[in-house]
C-alpha cells in the first residue's frame, strides 16, 4: 500500500526538519539520502531512528517520512505524500544583473523564499559582480544552487526556483519570449512616465518577467535594446533603492499584484 495524501494543515508536519533526496533514490517507500544529508542528520541535528523528516524530491512533493537505518548514507521510510499547493497562478521569472557576492546570494535566497519560478542572472555593462572564467561561474552557480535549497528547505518549498546559466545583456534580450498571456517589465530608476499601476492587470497574465539592473543601474541603451524586445519600463517609486532591495520589492509586489500573497 503506498503512501497516503497529508492532510491540508498539519503544523507539526510543517516544523519539521526539511532534506532533498534524488527521486533516483528512491525504491518504493524507502528513500537513501545523501552523504550530505546524512552527515546533518545524524551528526549535526543527532535525529535517530525512529525519528519522523519531511523529505522534497524537486518534484512538488512533500513526504512525511521516518529514518529507518543510521549509516553513512542515512534510510527513511516514507509515510504520506502531499502534492505541493504553494504554486500561484501566476509564474514569476527574474532576470537579475549579476551583483556583488553577497548582495546576489540575498536575491537568489529572497527570490526562492517569495516564489519565484526561475533565476537568470546576466552581465549588463555596469555589473560589478562579473564572471571572471567559466571555473569561477560554476562555482558560483553550485553555492547558488545550495541557498536554493536551504532556502527550500527554510520555507517549506517543495519544487526549488530554477538556476539558469549566466547570460550576457544581449543574449537575454535576444531570448525574451512574446507568447500569448506573457509580460516583461524592466525596473528603471529613471523611468518617470510609467509604473505598474499603469500596466495591464497582472491576473490576466499566465507568466511575468521581472528585469532587474545592477549596483549601477541599466544605460539608456541597454533600456532601450529591452524596449525592442518586449519589456516594459516601469519605476518602483521615487526613492533610489539598492539593488538587491529593489528586486525583493518589485518581486513582492508583482506576486500581490497577481492575487499570489
């Protein structure tokens, strides 16, 4: 007999501490975790047997599972299955001008914990935080990678945002999709004639793209090529914001904006 649907509300499920296993590693209702997972588990948090987890398998499923054996790769049994019901209507894409270290680690972490759908960090002409080599970007998108998913594992977010690869400005606009029931919108601190309030409503969208400058904000070329390309320029207001305080703004106000908070 396989697991059985949780219940819609269950606080203690939602306390619980939180692993990613391979839907690979799975056989029936056991379940072998990482080596990393395993360590924390039983060195850090000292769990037992016996002790109930809630496993995500990047799918959109939640698991309320049990560990069965202690070893160097650690096995749960799973005991109810619950289909993830966090998704909106309405998908959010950031595209995000590469920032500093830690001010672009902030977004990745903020944009997960709000719900965004998919990451694309890209080189604009006024990046600071620029990809030297390709070793230095793998780096940097495996450590992106890991917040996603302790960001996941913070907020109970089942289905992790998508990392895409590194894009220059030009080739990120030449990608602009402008399919039926999709917007663009490119923030501008030097936008003064539109803002959101003067776009379409946003419920009638199925999929929104948020541009987002760097410390330096974007060029009036640089806003002009994404004109070209669909996005729609639009400013958050008359104060100057930091960059990473930008995107958790404009994120959070598309989603409320969309019927999703």
């Amino acid at each position: 007999m396989g697991p059985v649907p949780l219940p819609r509300f269950n606080p203690y499920f939602l306390m619980m501490r939180r692993f990613f296993f391979d839907p690979a590693d799975r056989n029936g209702d056991e379940v072998l975790l990482t080596e990393t997972e395993s360590r924390h588990i039983s060195k850090s948090l000292r769990l037992h047997v016996g002790s109930q987890i809630q496993l995500f398998d990047g799918t959109g499923m939640r698991y309320l599972a049990e560990i069965t054996n202690i070893g160097r790769q650690i096995v749960a049994r799973i005991l109810t299955a619950d289909a993830d019901q966090q998704e909106g209507r309405v998908m959010l894409h950031v595209e995000q001008a590469m920032l500093k270290n830690a001010k672009m680690d902030f977004v990745v972490e903020k944009c997960t914990e709000l719900g965004v759908a998919s990451f694309t960090p890209f080189v604009s002409s006024r990046c600071q935080g620029k990809l030297d080599d390709e070793q230095r970007g793998n780096k940097r998108q495996q450590r992106w990678q890991r917040i996603v998913e302790s960001a996941c594992k913070q907020c109970s977010r089942p289905r992790p945002m998508e990392l895409k690869e590194s894009l220059s400005f030009a080739a990120l606009s030449a990608s602009a999709s402008l399919e039926q029931h999709t917007l663009h919108i490119l923030f501008w601190e030097e936008e003064k004639a539109s803002s959101l309030h003067d776009l379409p409503p946003f419920t009638d969208y199925e999929q929104i793209h948020l541009l987002l400058g760097p410390e330096g904000g974007f060029s009036k070329e640089e806003v002009e090529l994404a004109s070209r390309s669909g996005y729609t320029s639009v400013t958050l207001g008359p104060r100057i914001l930091r960059a990473e305080t930008a995107t958790v703004a404009a994120v959070s106000i598309v989603r409320y904006l969309a019927g999703d908070m």
